[in-house]
C-alpha cells in the first residue's frame, strides 16, 4: 500500500488493519514520509527545470532563423461568373531573423478558367524583415461557373543568410466555393428595370381603357354645374 | 603621353559618376496600369492594385524599392517580368474613399531617408521619391441609390391615389 501525497500521512487510504499498521509505521519513523514527499517535490523540479532549459534552447534556435506564415483569403462575398474575383496573399515572418529571396507561386487557377485582370500570380520579394508582413492582391475573372476548389499557393524562401537550400511551403487554403452563373446572380441583384417597364407598358391597358370611357362619357354629357354660393 | 593621361583622366571623369550612382535610378519612367474595387456587393475589402514598369537611363535592374501610398509604406513586389513591379492595399472600403491617390516610390536610400523622417518627426515631403504614380479612385457602388421596387410602389401609390381622389371628387360633386 504505497502513500501518495494526497493520503493522510498518519492514517493513510486502507482499510482498518492497515491503518493501524500505517499509524505504527508512521509512528516510529516519523521523519521518513516528509523526506519522502521532500524528495519527491525536488525530482519535479528537476524535470521542470530540465524541460525549461530545452524549451528554452530551442527557442533560441529561432533567433536566427526566419519563419514564414503565409495564407490565401479570397475577398468576395460572392463569387460570380464574368465579375472580379480577389484574392490577397498575406505572408508573416515569425522568426528572428530576415526571409531572402521569397517567392509566390500560383498555379492554381487554370487559365481557360480563369481570367487575370490586374496583378501577378508569380511574384517575390528580396527581403522581409522579421516581425513583418507583406501582402499581394490579384484579381481574377471566372470563366465558367460550378464549384471550385481553391488550394494553396507554394512560397520558397531561404531562412537564412548561409542556409544551404530553399525552404518550400504553402499558403492556406480557402477550400471550395461556388461560382453562381452570371444570370442566377443579375436574377437576384440586378435593378430590373426594364422588367419593370414592360410591367408597367402591361399594366397601362387595364387603367387607361376605364378612364379613356369616363373621359368620353363626361366630355359628351358633362354640362356645367351651378355653383352652389 | 599627355595626351592619353588627360584621355584616362576624362574617361575616368566620365565613368566615376556612374559607378557612385550605381544603385539609383537616372531619369526614371513610369508606366502605370491601376486597378480599383468598383462593386461593392460582390467584394468585401477594397483594393488598389499598381502595376508599374519602371526602367532607368542607366539599366538598373530588379530595384528594391518601397512605395508610400495613402500614409502607409509598404515594400514593392517584384514579379518575375523585368522591370514589372507590383503595389497592391487592401482595406475596408469606408477606408479607401474615392478620390486621387498618390504612390510616391523610393529606392533603398530613400527609404531610409524616409524612416529617419519618420522616426525624427520631420516632415515626409522632405525626402525626395524617384518617381510618384497619381491615380483616380472612382468608389465603389453599393448598387442603385433607390431600389426599382421601391420607385414602381411609389408609383403605384401615386396612381391609386389620383384616381381615388378624383372619385372621391366626382362623388362629392354628384
């Protein structure tokens, strides 16, 4: 019956017999549990100590090194076939020292199905300070409607100034979203002004032909009436 | 021998401007194509993009440079055309009323200059850019100022109301 430190150190967790072992055992050594306990608190801080110090070890490795974060937000609250689509690119440096020669590459919007119309979808910067971001904006033209799924752009950098290769990774990604045809969308948006027109051209017939007989009839039969006064 | 030591001595007179200089631009020039937001119903941030070319007298190729657009600086993106740089914001389309805008453009020592400014105080105008892109943002529209629906009711109102008043007209008349 090992005691924990939660457990009474006079009577212990058992049971009636063991108990009053436990008070006999407490009893002539009384000096022993509390090293225990002592003993046991100053292994936890060694460990404590030891994770610290490797946490902290390995944090210092990101002094000199950049870390970039980067992520892909399209910026429409509707997407719509034949109207501007944005999409902005943000990139973080995280780490502690400048990212070199960082590029963007986009690869995923298909050109028969998407149309660029201002901005570059492969770009790069020489430089971004730690503790910086820099953001790109590309606007596209959907081509085609339907559901598309919107992956990730891949960004290359060097972390550091020796560093022997490019680190490669990706920008988030949006996930897939629908492009509603261009007729579905004027359909709910558009001003409709000439169906209204034409509403009213249809309505005209039904309030001009009752008035058109009043008009007649009072033209024909309408003597002038004696002013009461 | 004079003589090549006065040609040397010019050659080198020639030449040494041109070699300080080397990092900045001579006589820039500019090509813009911008783009603005113009819808605001199906984008939810307006943007500006610039997209510019600029080449130097004296050949100097994939600039650092930065731009300072609407109080902000911003480091240029630089594509993979020559000479094709990139300037893009984006914000809340309140932000980024409509009007002109300015896009003052520097290279490293400009905008270095800049920053001390900054930093000290001074005014900004000071530091001299290489070369500033103005821009005409017309807004964004937010649809039709007055629904369709709404004009065909109050029309319809309009009409309801001639023909009950003239009724009521002719009524009180009999």
């Amino acid at each position: 019956m090992a005691l924990t430190e939660g457990d009474d150190p006079l009577y212990g967790s058992g049971s009636g017999f063991s108990k009053i072992l436990l008070v006999r055992h407490v009893d002539y050594f009384p000096l022993l549990n509390t090293g225990l306990l002592a003993a046991r608190r100053k292994m936890k801080l060694w460990v404590l100590a030891v994770l610290i110090s490797f946490a902290g070890y390995s944090l210092s490795e990101e002094e000199n090194v950049a870390r970039l974060l980067a992520s892909k937000n399209v910026l429409n609250q509707y997407l719509v076939e034949g109207r501007d689509l944005t999409v902005q690119y943000t990139i973080f440096n995280i780490g502690g020292s400048a990212a070199l020669d960082v590029n963007l590459k986009e690869e995923s919007f298909p050109e028969q199905d998407f149309e660029v119309v201002k901005g570059n979808l492969n770009v790069k910067w020489e430089r971004i300070a730690p503790g910086t971001n820099v953001s790109h904006v590309v606007v596209l033209r959907p081509l085609q409607f339907g559901y598309f799924n919107f992956t990730a752009a891949e960004v290359s950098y060097k972390p550091s100034e020796n560093a022997a290769s490019a680190v490669v990774g990706f920008t988030s990604a949006p996930g897939e979203g629908g492009i509603v045809g261009s007729k579905d969308f004027d359909r709910k948006f558009s001003p409709h002004v000439l169906d209204w027109l034409v509403f009213a051209i249809m309505t005209l017939p039904s309030l001009t032909i009752p008035f058109l007989l009043f008009y007649r009839s009072k033209s024909r039969y309408d003597t002038p009436k004696p002013k009461k006064n | 021998m004079e003589f090549a030591g006065k040609m040397i001595s010019l050659v080198v007179l020639l030449v040494v401007p041109f070699v300080v200089l080397g990092d900045s631009c001579l006589s820039p020039e500019v090509k813009a194509e911008t783009y603005t937001t113009t819808e605001a119903i199906v984008s939810t941030e307006t943007v500006f993009i610039v997209q510019f070319t600029l080449t130097c007298k004296n050949k100097v190729r994939d600039m650092n440079l930065y731009a300072d657009i609407n109080g902000r600086t911003l480091p240029v993106t630089k594509t993979d055309k020559p000479d094709l740089y990139q300037v893009s914001i984006s914000d809340d389309h309140k932000k980024l009323s409509s009007g002109k805008y300015e896009v003052r453009l520097y290279d490293e020592e400009g905008y270095s200059m800049l920053r001390k400014a900054q930093r000290s105080g001074e005014s900004v105008d000071s530091v001299k850019p290489v070369t500033s892109i103005t821009f005409n943002h017309p807004g964004v529209s937010k649809g039709p100022f007055v629904q369709s629906e709404f004009v065909a009711v109050v029309i319809a109102v309009l009409v309801w109301y001639f023909a009950y008043s003239t009724r009521s007209q002719l009524q009180s008349s009999n």
